[in-house]
C-alpha cells in the first residue's frame, strides 16, 4: 500500500517536472500583435464577423486579411483602436455607430420561447420555457445574436439608458 | 534460428501477419478519423509509432524494475496509461514546435493517441508474452509500423475513392468502412506467411 502510493506519486512528480522543462524547452511564441489584439477585442465570440470567434477574428486582422472595421460589437471606437494599433489609416465614417446598445426584451411580444437563451454568447438572457424573458444589463455586450434569432422580433437594441449610475458628463466639443 | 533473423521476423510478423489495425481491430479511431489524406496519415503514423515504441520500452521498464519488484502487478494499467499519457503530451509538444502545419491538420487526433488502444494493448501485450527489453521494442516498433502502412494504404484508398462516383447511400463513411474491411480481408492473406 505505502509503496503503491509512493512509487505511484515520484512516478506522477517525475513525469510532471519532465513535462514542465520539456514545455519551456519546446515553448511556442505566438504571434505578439495577435495576441495583442485578442485583448483588445469584445471577447463574446458572437461570431458576427464569420470567423470563429475573437481569437480567429484577431488572426485574420494581424495577417491583414480583415478590416479592422470587421467587429459589429466593437463598433467605431474599437475599429479606430485597432486601426490605431496596427499603424494603418482606415475609413471610419463608413461605419454606422450607434454607441454602445444593449438587447432589450419587449414584453408584450415574448412568448418565453427560450431561443435566445441559447445564443448569448454571455448568459445575459434570464428566464424559462413560457416565461418572459428578460436581459442583464451588466452581461449584455450588444452583439445582438439575439435579435437574429428571436421568432417574435421581441429582442430590439436599444442604445444603453443614461441612469444615475452610468450617466458620465459629455465630453466637450473638439474646437 | 540467429538472433538477427529472429528480429526480423518479429518485425515481420507483428507488422503484417498479426497487424494491430486489420487483425487485432486496435486503433481504428485515429485510422478512420484522420486517413482522409496522405500528409495528414503519415504524420499520425510517425507520431504514434514514436509513441508506441517509446511506450513500449517505457512500460517494459515499469513493469520489470517497479511494478514486479514491488508486487505491484494491479497498478499495472494505470502506470502505463500515465507514462503514455506522458509521452503523448511530449509528442505534441515536439511536433506543435517542429510543424505547426502538422499540429493543425492531425487537430483532436494527436491528443487522442493517448486513448488510442493500440498504445496500451501493445504495451499490455508485452507484458503477457514475457518479452525482454529490445523484444518489447522491436514488438512495439513492428506494431507501429503495421499501424503507419494500414494508414497510408488506407488514406490512398480514401483519395481514391473521394474521387469515385460512389452510390449516394454509401457516400462518405459508409464506403469507407466497407474499404477498410476489405483491406483487412487481404491482409489476412498474410496469416500464413510465417509458420
């Protein structure tokens, strides 16, 4: 018994460590700009570019084979973050922004069909199967999969409301 | 018989006439999951036959220098899955940092060697047939190599046959069980190669 637990435990200790020095000696460095990138972008992996996910998305603009401007989420601010990033100029007035929007569940119109439970990306959607859904103000990153999905178009984006908590004086004009 | 001669027909035998794929039907996962090109089977092959080999020899010293001598004979499948599971993630280390391109196509597969039961039923059948160390080797170096043909042989049937105007109720893995059974009936021609 005790040389079971032993042997088997040095056996797991030796394995372990020669794995860790074999996984710096054998480290792969990614690609810095992307992963860079990969932090700069939304993170919800909605898929509304076409690629699979952020990560992809990331790759295709570090390799130049997308836009900056290709992330609905992320709208103008993170088109000019990017394009500011990776030193190129782009067309900004192209993009339609509407500031920052949040999904929101119109009542009357919910039958509680559960659809767009299943798409958030973020689980910002809460309720049950015949029960008015409703969508978490702080989870929500606008990325509207939801609206795309909804069978009775209950989902509309609504630009986030001002309330007491979130309400920032506006910037002033550039002279 | 000399000893070189024997060698050779242990390898022999244990790569074409007692073939883990075709007639022991261990392994079959990674060959119907990842023959469906040359490139992509023949870096599955190398990187399992560098597994089952060093497999082989890691748990021939397991098994002699620890589990024996210490009476230890029913930890037997979980060392041996532990040491193989060692060498899978080395392997893929190796291989992400010698050839991304190799990384991407082998994908879910080259973690999935670890599961491959041709791994452990080779190491496992070592064991039984009292094999030393440079046997248990050879054992396991004929296996892989059995294993690498049928999924070269394999993956040239799949091109073949992606081409061909295949019945529409057979398209796809349908066709492709029914190659592969036939590739086995042939290699059972090999049974009585050795006597």
């Amino acid at each position: 018994m005790l040389a079971a637990v032993i042997s088997l435990s040095l056996l797991g200790a030796g394995l372990g460590l020669a794995l860790g020095f074999a996984s710096r000696q054998f480290a792969v460095e990614g690609n810095p700009l992307m992963d860079e990138l990969v932090a700069m972008m939304p993170g919800s992996n909605c898929g509304q570019c076409g690629f699979p996910g952020c990560t992809g998305a990331a790759a295709a603009i570090a390799e130049g084979t997308a836009p900056p401007t290709c992330c609905p989420p992320g709208g103008k601010a993170l088109a000019a973050a990017l394009a500011d990033r990776l030193g190129i100029a782009i067309d900004l007035s192209a993009l339609e922004d509407r500031g920052p929007q949040l999904a929101v569940v119109a009542e009357e119109v919910c039958i509680g069909c559960c659809r767009c439970i299943k798409v958030c990306p973020t689980d910002a959607i809460v309720g049950a199967a015949k029960q008015i859904h409703n969508v978490l103000r702080e989870a929500c990153t606008g990325c509207g999969s939801c609206v795309e999905r909804c069978p009775t178009e209950a989902l509309v984006m609504r630009p986030v409301p001002a309330t007491l908590q979130h309400w920032v004086w506006p910037k002033p004009a550039a002279a | 018989m000399t000893a070189p001669a024997e060698f050779l027909l242990l390898l022999l035998s244990t790569a074409l006439v007692n073939n883990v794929v075709l007639v022991k039907f261990l392994g079959l996962c990674p060959v119907m999951g990842v023959s469906r090109s040359m490139d992509a089977a023949l870096g599955m092959g190398l990187a399992t036959t560098f597994v089952i080999t060093l497999a082989a020899g890691a748990s021939w010293m397991l098994e002699h220098w620890l589990l024996l001598p210490l009476d230890l004979g029913y930890l037997r499948i979980l060392t041996f899955i532990l040491v193989i599971a060692a060498t899978v993630q080395f392997t893929e280390m190796v291989i992400r940092r010698l050839s991304p391109g190799l990384y991407q196509s082998l994908g879910i597969y080259l973690p999935l060697i670890t599961t491959n039961c041709a791994v452990l039923g080779v190491a496992l059948l070592n064991v039984q047939q009292g094999f030393g160390l440079l046997k248990s080797l050879l054992y396991g170096f004929g296996s892989a190599l059995g294993f690498t043909l049928v999924m070269l042989v394999f993956a040239g049937l799949r091109e073949r046959i992606a081409l061909a105007r295949v019945p529409e109720a057979f398209a796809g893995a349908p066709v492709a069980f029914i190659a592969i059974s036939l590739l086995s009936l042939a290699f059972m021609g090999f049974a009585g190669l050795i006597a």
